[in-house]
C-alpha cells in the first residue's frame, strides 16, 4: 500500500482512483485521509461491505458504492468523484 502511495504521489495521469477498502485493512479511514491530503485532485471511489460509510468523514469528498455495484453505477461514481474533486479543491484554492 505504501507503494500504491508512492506511485499516487508524483502520477498525475490518474484522475480517479477506485479502491476496494477490505485493502486498506483496519487503518482505512488513516490512509484515505492521508490520500486525499497528497493527492487533493484525486478522485476516490471506495467499494465496501457498508456504502453508509460515507457517513464517517463527509469532508473526505470521497463516493463509496457497494461491492455490488454495476459498472454503470461505479462510472457514475467517478465522475462524481471527480466533481467532488473540484469541490474540495475550490475551498481549499
């Protein structure tokens, strides 16, 4: 997963990042924020058992869609993504 980071960091080529959050182990909400800090143009989508997770850190601007998820559903999530990338990067200048 640091790898994952490192390779995040310095990539601007990915404009949305969809991550399965069984991954990220028990540190999820950790390593997100701390995604989202090093890489504030990125779009997150977040596939997990619990999509209500979004309830946890709104100011993430993170979208969260079941395992379930059609690949419509997730298309639409990334473009989501990315509006709620410009969201955040508009409050923050």
């Amino acid at each position: 997963l640091v790898v994952v980071l490192g390779l995040l960091e310095g990539a601007t080529l990915f404009q949305t990042a969809l991550i399965d959050r069984r991954l990220l182990g028990d540190t999820a909400d950790a390593l997100l924020r701390a995604l989202v800090k090093l890489r504030p143009d990125l779009g997150l989508v977040v596939l997990t058992d619990t999509p209500e997770d979004s309830w946890r850190n709104p100011r993430l601007d993170i979208a969260y869609l079941p395992y379930s998820a059609t690949p419509d559903a997730v298309l639409a999530a990334m473009v989501r993504s990315r509006e709620l990338v410009v969201a955040r990067t508009d409050e923050t200048g």
